[in-house]
C-alpha cells in the first residue's frame, strides 16, 4: 500500500507539472516548461545540484569546485596514442540502468571532466525522469567540443555506445569528437601484469594509491535510481554521484600517471620492468620500433627476478586422488580449452619473456645479429625458452649464415632439452617436431652439398689426370 500511494503522489505530481506545461499559443507551439518539477527539486536538493529547464525537459546540473590537477600535454602526446597537445580533453563517465547498450538501458547520470589552465573542473548532469532525458542529451552536446577527445574508462566498448545508441532513439546525432582514448585497454597493456584485475578501482589502488571508503558498489547503482522512480527517495542517489565524481576525477588523475611515469624518458630506468615491456609493445604496434627498443633495453637491465621460464605455465598443484574435489580422468588428455582456462602467469613479464621480446623486434628492425646474441643469452634455459631460442639460433645459422654445420649443432642442443623436458612429463611435440624436421632438412642439404663437392672433386681430379696424359 505504501508502494502504490507513493506512485500515485508522484503521478499526481507530474499530472500538475503537466498541466502548468500546456501552452497558451497556437497549436504546435512549444509549450514552455515550467520552473517547478518536483522531482527534479527533490533529486537537486539530495545530491546538492540545482535545476536546468528547457523546453526539452528538466536536468539537474552537479557542478564540484575546480581542483589542481597538473598534465604535461607534449609528454602525454609522446606516447603511443597519446592525444595531440592542442586538443581539449574530456573526460567522461556514465552511471547506467544497467550493462547493456541496447534500447531499454538509459545513462541517468553522464559526469564530465576538463581542464582549464591546470585545473579540474567537473560537472555531472542528471535526468530526473526517463521524460527528461532529451533535456540531459541537449546539454551533454553542448559541453563536448567537436574538435576535443573524449577520454574513458572501457567507454569504447559501453559509455559511447549506450549515448550513441540513445540519440539516435530520440532522433538526433551523437556529438562529433576528434579522438578518443580508452584508458581500459592502455592499462591492461601496461599495468595489468601486476594488477588482479583491471577494474577501474583496482587501478587506483595499485598505480593511484587511492582507497575508496564507503563507495556504493557498481551493482547497486540501478536499483537506487530505479527506487527514486519508483517514488523513493532521493538521497541514496547522494552516494551515487560522490561515485561518479570520483570515477571522473580518477580518469585525469591516470592520465597523469602515465605522462609522469612513462611520458618522460626519464623516469625509465626507475620504472616496473613489465610496465616498459607493455610500453614497448605500444610502441611496436605503431611501428616506433627504436623506441620499443630502448623500452626493452632499460627493462633488460633493471632488477627482475627471472621467474618462470617465458611462455611456461605453472598449474595450480592437484587434489589428491582420493580427494572428493579431485576429477578423475582416467588417463585422459586434459582439453585444450580447459586448459587455456586454467590460471597462470602467462601474462606476467619475466627477464626471460623481456629477452624474446627483444630479440624479435630486433629481428623485425632488421638487426639479426643483436637479434642472435639475445638468442644465444637464453640457449640453455629450463623449459620452453632454451628449446625456442635453439629454433631461432638454428634459422639464424642455416639461413642468415649459411652455416649449416652450426645450425645441425644447435639443433642437436635444442633435441637434447626436448628429450629431457619430455622425460619430466612435460613434453612439447610442437617444438620437437619443428626441431626434428629442421635437423633433417639440414643434413639433406649437407648430404647434397657432399655428393656435389665429391663429383666436383672428382671431375677436377679426372681432368688433371687427362690434362698429364696429354703432357
């Protein structure tokens, strides 16, 4: 009962806010929007905003005091993909009715962020009731500049696309940007491998060192915007806007992070090694290959413990077979696809996994004799990295070279790792059939090459001995 007497007092309500709206000019006027919408001065009044009415509708404008947040725009523009220097920065932030981008799912609250001179100012624009959302749309359009970026947190893949999707519900195209940059992808390439995840969170914990306290939980968001539609109240959508405040702010404060701790080159040598390896790989994507080079060189050098071999994955021990969470198997071959579920460091960096890194972009640039010596540092090392450096040590000699004497001796080392890997139950058909086939293809040319020098040989013997017998 109490549910349905409030919906009722709000229906009443938006009826009277209805009437008031009714136009006194002709007919398909424009029917002036009136200075009183209760629910929108309900929802101003909870999370400190005031109310803008427009002919399109009522949006409560949040707007925090400026804050100093320093960003060199030539050291950001430096890295890979980085937005040019000239351009305005806006970043931006969605609180959804949920996770999907289709029609049915509504930005309610849209925060933006920019900089004016080295301040922070952030603004938030909420829509009181699904009618006013044209009204948050119209001014959301009129604070992104055609020539200005967007920058986001996994807005590629969700916040653009749900606006996207929601002015073209209401018939009208989404604003015109320059650029965009998701700082989702930018952090799973540089920081995730010493990160649990890549939530936006934990990247201010690990690289911001920000702690939230008493943040309200991504899942919660909807239902307290829903539970104000419903004719609850407005204050716990208070908690909801601090979260946006915060999301927003933290965008900036990452930027900055990246420009103070990879932008400038000096800062290198002091970095994570596994962060100049993703930076490397950044770099390498755009085709910068000298500056991936050096990223890898600095890595190379400073302090990592080897760790794992590269490209070798360490499984979780097993249950014992009596275990009742042991699965029994029978004999049977593990799939591949559960397999490749299975937790691992895979993703981490290593000195090894730095090594190869290396050396195939030296080798990409041309270089295959710096590309070899990093080859010949990891010949001899456990698990899969000593048996693939003896594979590319082996394509250097036999076809850089035309050594094939040197390419069979490296094979012959890469066999013997194989054989010893495979006696330790963990063999690797892949890499031993590679090194098997190349072993016999080179002692074919050598066997070729042999029986051609030995006619040669003989030839030249045969003609020497009719060229005396002339004599």
């Amino acid at each position: 009962m109490i549910d349905q007497h409030a919906s009722l007092t709000r229906r009443l309500a938006r009826y009277r806010t209805a009437v008031h709206r009714l136009p006194d000019g002709p007919p398909g006027s424009v029917p002036p929007r009136s200075l009183e919408d209760p629910l929108a001065e309900r929802l101003a009044a909870a999370v400190g905003g005031a109310v803008r009415v427009s002919a399109a509708g009522s949006v409560v404008w949040c707007e925090s005091p400026p804050r100093p947040i320093p960003l060199d725009r030539a050291r950001l523009a430096a890295l890979p993909g980085g937005p040019p220097p000239g351009v305005q920065l806006v970043c931006l932030d969605t609180e959804t009715t949920g996770l999907a981008t289709a029609a049915g799912t509504v930005a309610f609250l849209v925060g933006l962020g920019w900089w004016e001179s080295d301040d922070f100012r952030q603004v938030q624009l909420l829509v009181p009731d699904h009618a006013d959302e044209p009204a948050m749309l119209e001014t959301l359009a009129g604070l992104i500049p055609s020539d200005g970026w967007l920058v986001t947190y996994n807005g590629r893949g969700f916040d653009w696309p749900l606006l996207v999707a929601r002015y073209r519900l209401h018939g009208s195209p989404a604003p015109a940007h320059a650029g965009h940059l998701d700082l989702l992808p930018v952090v799973r390439r540089l920081f995730r491998h010493r990160m649990t995840d890549a939530r936006l969170r934990t990247a201010e914990e690990g690289l911001l060192g920000i702690q939230r306290h008493g943040d309200v939980e991504g899942w919660e968001i909807p239902g307290r915007y829903l539970g104000f539609l419903h004719g609850g109240p407005a204050e716990p959508l208070a908690d909801v806007v601090r979260h946006n405040d915060q999301d927003v702010r933290s965008l900036a404060r990452l930027l900055g992070h990246l420009e103070r701790g990879l932008g400038d080159r000096r800062t290198w040598a002091r970095s994570h090694p596994g962060d100049l390896a993703g930076l490397a790989r950044a770099f390498a994507r755009q085709g910068r290959l000298t500056d991936a080079l050096e990223c890898l060189d600095i890595a190379v050098e400073s302090p990592l413990p080897a760790g794992p071999p590269a490209n070798e994955r360490e499984w979780p021990a097993e249950p014992d077979w009596w275990s009742p969470r042991a699965r029994p198997t029978f004999g049977a071959r593990i799939p591949d696809r559960e397999r490749a579920a299975r937790p691992g460091p895979a993703g981490s960096w290593t000195t090894d996994r730095i090594v190869i890194e290396r050396a195939r972009l030296q080798r990409r640039a041309g270089d295959r004799q710096a590309a070899a010596r990093s080859w010949v540092s990891l010949t001899g090392r456990p698990g899969r990295t000593g048996i693939v450096a003896a594979i590319e040590l082996a394509k250097f000699h036999e076809h850089y070279l035309r050594d094939l004497p040197g390419a069979l001796r490296v094979v012959a080392a890469g066999l013997g790792q194989a054989e010893r890997r495979r006696r330790l139950g963990h063999a690797e058909a892949d890499l031993e059939r590679d090194l098997q086939r190349r072993g016999n293809r080179i002692r074919q040319h050598l066997a070729r090459s042999e029986a051609a020098k030995t006619r040669t040989e003989a030839a030249a013997a045969d003609q020497d001995s009719r060229s005396a017998s002339m004599v």
